[in-house]
C-alpha cells in the first residue's frame, strides 16, 4: 500500500491506475483527468482531490476530504466522519456514515445518509435517488426520488425544489419519525407519504405541488400554500394551522382539518371529511358521501353540495349551493344566501339562523330554529321562527304547532298555518293564498 503523509503529493496522471493509497493527516492525493485510484483510505486532515479523475471505493475517515471537481467521478466511497465537497464533479453510490456530502455544483446519485450525517444540495447541485436513511438531507438545488426513512428528514430550502419525494412510514404509532420540511423560498412536487409516522411540514412561505397523502400519512401546514394535495385511504390527513391549500381531493376515509388558514376548491368525495374549526374555506364542493363541517369559529364561502353530501355549519356559512339530494344543516351559527335547488333540503336546527335563502321549486327548508328574509319558490316547514318570507309561485309556508311566522305572499304562493302554530302578520299580494287551518279562515286574493 502506497502512503502519502504529512506534506507530501502524490499525482495520478491520465492513463495511470493507483489502487490501496493510504493518505495521511496533512497529506494530499490528486487524481487528474484520465486518471483512476480505487481503494483510498484517509484520515486526519487528509486531501484527496480530483480533478477531472476517478476514485473508487474510496474510504474518507474523520477529518478527511475529498474534492471531486469538473469531470471527475467518485463511486462508492464510504464517509466515515469526513466529507465529499462535490465541485461539478458526479458522486456515485457514496455512503454518508456521520459524515457529509457537499453537492455545490455537481451531482449524487444514488447516495445513502445514515443517522448523525447530511447531504447538502445547493443551488447548483442536483441530488438523484438519495436514500435518506436516518440523516438529513437540505435542499437547495434539485433533489429527485430521494427516499426517506429509518427517522430521516428532508429540508427543502430556499431555492430548492424536490421530485417525488417518498416519505416512508415508520413503527412508531406516537410521533413522527420521518418528515419532509419545506421552508421558505422551497418547492417540494410530488410528495408521497405513505404512512403512520410520515409527514410534509410546510411552513410559511414554502409550497407543495400535487402531493399524496395514503393511509395514516399527515400533511401540515403552518404557512405556505399546498396545491392539488390527494388525501388517499384510512386516516390520511391535511391540517391547516395557517397558510393555504388549494384544490385538495379529500377521498374515503381520509380528513382535512382547517385549524387556521385557507383553503379553496377542496373536493370532498365519498366517506371524505372537511372540518373546519377556525379557517376559511372557498368554494368547497361536496360530492355524494362527502362532508363539511364548519365549528364555531370557522367560515365557509360558496361551498357546493350535491347529491348525498353533507354540510354541518355550526359557525358561518355564506352563499352555500345545495344541488338535489344534497343537506345543508345548520346546527349552531348562521348560513348566508344559501340557494337550495330542486331536491335540496336545508334544515335549521334550535339555535341556528339562516338569512337570505332562496329555496327553489322542489326544495324543502325545515326551519326548528330562526329562518330570515327567505324567498320562497319550495316548501318551507316552519317550527322555530320564520320573518320575512317571501312565498312566491309554486311555494308553500308552514307553520307548523309551536312555529311562528312572518310573510308575503304573492302570486301563486300559499301560507298554512296548522293546529298550534302562530302567523305574527304579513300581506297577501294579488294571487297569493292564506289558509289558517287552526282557525279555519281562509284568505285568496
């Protein structure tokens, strides 16, 4: 075996071939283009450079360093405390063992970081199929189909954007051991979580693009914008404590909880859940099976809900679209401008208030608590309070016993009201019919 020690140079030129070097603490190995070592170990303040050469299997001990710059190529090196600064150079197969691959201006392939060591993508560096196996990789550049497992972590960075991360799932049920973090100025595209104890943290100013989320696997944002995220299988959730995500599918068995924040175009499908307890949600659209719910403090604007799907508003909700088959119900809190089509149905629980409804022809608004200002073309049963209806051609008010009501009725529009119910006044236009059957009095105008 070759030794270079302390002070010392030793040249590989092209067409030369060095296999076993030793290089010691303040020794320095360079490898020209053309030229190949393989077999290397340094230690200490050791320096092995290539400068357009290849090593391979090279083994970088505490202290080390190997400089792999423009056109040089290192495969399968083992970093054991020392480091790789890639320079332009390409690193093939290297394992990080508490140790460090610098990616300046180069690029990785296939690298695998183990517990206590990191790789560090910058912005001119470009990381391929990195195994992130316990360490941390930062990105600052590119990083494609890195997986991540065994407690690892990607930090996607200013700058940086990664490709269809994968997110490994990981034994331990109470805290989450594998993570992609996506900071400031990062794009992470692509994500894949797969499981209990893997997670995408996105924080203020960070972004995710078309991220899936399976079974028991968790996407968190406490800023930043999630775009097109896919909620697939049991348990799989988004939560929102700030930020905003946008376009979220939300399938069977999988929830999204808005905290804080906003969301906007979420598509809740069969089995799905959308909760919001704080946030906003725009134009949330509903589908058969799906539900909404919307707490004390949340507000939901112009959401949709079709055939089958549920909307629960216990806090705010303006301009709700109710579609046949579909229920707005308003359990606490107000609903706003809800427009309930033919075959819809909105009920307003003890304690909630709806204002400014229009209930189309073939619609039905159940009203236990205080219904206001509603323009009447369906049926409206009344058992709470109703002021201010409007029944218009085709609608019929009921006051039902224990129910009371105010109202107009024009053309084509009948008011009853039933055994125990009360008519607080109103006025009957040219067309328009009253009928108190409580006290069998009838008015037709």
């Amino acid at each position: 075996m070759t030794t270079v020690s302390s002070g010392t140079e030793y040249d590989v030129f092209a067409g030369q071939t060095s296999n076993g070097i030793h290089v010691q603490t303040g020794g320095t190995l360079v490898a020209f283009s053309g030229g190949t070592i393989s077999n290397t170990i340094f230690d200490g303040a050791g320096d092995v450079e290539l400068s357009g050469g290849t090593a391979i299997g090279t083994v970088v001990q505490a202290g080390g360093l190997e400089g792999v710059f423009n056109g040089a190529t290192d495969r399968s090196a083992f970093v054991s405390g020392g480091t790789i600064d890639d320079i332009g150079g390409t690193v093939s197969g290297a394992f990080i063992v508490l140790g460090t691959n610098n990616i300046e201006a180069g690029t990785s392939i296939s690298t695998t970081i183990y517990s206590n060591s990191k790789e560090t993508v910058g912005y001119y560096g470009i990381a391929s199929g990195t195994r992130v196996n316990g360490g941390e990789e930062d990105v600052f550049g590119s990083a494609v189909d890195v997986v991540v497992s065994g407690t690892g972590v990607q930090i996607v960075g200013a700058g940086g954007i990664s490709f269809d991360t994968v997110i490994l799932p990981h034994n331990d049920t109470d805290f989450i051991d594998n993570r992609e973090f996506v900071s400031s100025g990062g794009v992470a595209s692509g994500t894949m979580v797969t499981g209990v104890g893997a997670a995408l943290s996105v924080y203020d100013g960070g972004t995710t693009v078309s991220a899936q989320v399976l079974s028991f696997g968790l996407t968190d944002l406490s800023g930043g914008t999630a775009i097109a995220t896919t909620l697939v299988g049991s348990e799989s959730y988004q939560q929102l404590y700030a930020g905003t995500a946008i376009g979220t599918i939300v399938s069977s068995g999988a929830a999204e909880n808005v905290f804080s924040g906003t969301t906007s175009n979420t598509i809740v499908l069969s089995g799905g859940l959308q909760e919001n307890d704080g946030g906003v949600t725009i134009n949330t659209k509903i589908s058969n099976g799906g539900t909404g719910t919307v707490t004390n403090f949340g507000l939901a604007s112009g959401t949709q809900i079709f055939s089958g799907g549920v909307l629960n508003v216990g806090g705010t909700a303006s301009g709700t679209i109710v579609f046949g088959g579909g229920l707005e119900s308003v359990t606490g809190g107000g609903a706003s401008g809800s427009i309930v089509t033919s075959g819809g149905t909105q009920t307003i629980s003890a304690g909630g208030m709806a204002y400014n409804a229009t209930i189309s022809n073939g619609a039905i608004q159940n009203d236990y608590g205080s219904a206001n200002i509603t323009t009447l073309n369906g049926i409206q049963f009344v058992f709470g309070t109703a002021n201010n209806t409007t029944v218009s051609s085709g609608g019929v008010e009921v006051i039902e016993s224990g129910g009371t009501g105010g109202f107009i009725v024009s053309a084509g529009g009948t008011f009853n009201v039933l055994a125990g119910g009360t008519a607080t006044g109103g006025g009957v236009l040219s067309g328009g019919f009253v009928q108190d059957l409580w006290h069998d009095k009838r008015r037709h105008c």
